[in-house]
C-alpha cells in the first residue's frame, strides 16, 4: 500500500521556468467520479497506469499504481472513462531540496497552472518558492477528476480563478 501526502498551489508567474525540465505531455481519465475515492487511467508517452486513490485527508490519500499496456489505456480511455480527458505538461523543479511538480493545463483547462509537493508527513515543514500562488490543496475544484468534470474554461466564478500578473 502507498501513501501519498501531497500539497498543491497555483502557480503566480513562470518564473519557475528557467529551473524546470523539459516537461511530459500527460492525457488522463476517470473510470469514477467518487471525490472520495477514484481510479485513473493516465498515459505519459508510450506508458500507461491504471492509477487508485483514496482520500483519507486534504492532504493524504492512499494510492495504488500499475502499469498497464498503452493499447488498454487507450481503449479504456475511449470506451469507459466518465468526463473528459485532462490533458497537461508536467514539468519536475528542484527547489530548497524538494521536488515540485508543475502542472500547465492544456484544452478544457488551458490557463490553469498548478504546483504540487510530495512530502513524507503531513507537518513537514518546506520553503515555498517564490512563484507559488496560494494553496488550494483542499479545494476539491482543483482535483483533476473535477476538472475532468467541470473543465476551468467552464467555471462561472471568476473570484476563484487564479489571476496572473
């Protein structure tokens, strides 16, 4: 069994850029639509995961991942998933010893840029990088299955949206 504890933030201008990699295209789908609990199929280039999460907190969540083959992603993409397909980049940035991941949303939710930390324990302490936004790590609105749901360009509520300088 895995543990994932994970904080999540918007993400206030690009200058997180010129310390990231050069990114993966990423297309993801959900098989439910439980916010409690959902299984993922994600494809990242010629690989695929079946991906399992259960919410035990904002911040942690049980998860179980495996690899599946790219033909039966796809396919369970097409034929199955609910909602639409999440499409983004994710770019990996090394800052004060963590390892950030930087999410620019494609599609749907073009203009959504997120960044989340995986961290051991939920009080571990981290420097913040001074391109980060403010956290909405519980805020169920910025959970990928929601955006599969209800993609950013469709939100109504413009007091939510991140603004950017």
């Amino acid at each position: 069994m895995g543990i994932e504890i994970e904080r999540k933030f918007l993400v206030r201008d690009d200058s997180w850029r010129e310390h990231a990699d050069s990114g993966a295209y990423y297309s993801q789908a959900y098989l439910t639509s439980d916010p409690a609990n959902c299984i993922r199929v994600r494809i990242a280039a010629d690989q695929a995961w079946l991906n399992i999460k259960s919410a035990r907190s904002p911040l942690r969540r049980l998860e179980f991942e495996y690899e599946i083959p790219l033909e039966d992603a796809r396919e369970l993409m097409h034929e199955v998933c609910s909602g639409a397909t999440v499409e983004k980049r994710r770019y990996h940035v090394t800052h004060a010893g963590h390892l950030w991941e930087v999410d620019v949303f494609e599609g749907a939710n073009a203009g959504l840029v997120l960044a989340e930390i995986e961290i051991q324990d939920e009080n571990e302490s981290f420097e913040l990088p001074p391109w980060l936004g403010i956290e909405v790590s519980d805020d169920p609105r910025y959970y990928n299955m929601h955006l599969a749901e209800e993609p950013y360009s469709q939100w109504r509520d413009v007091e939510h949206r991140p603004r950017r300088p």
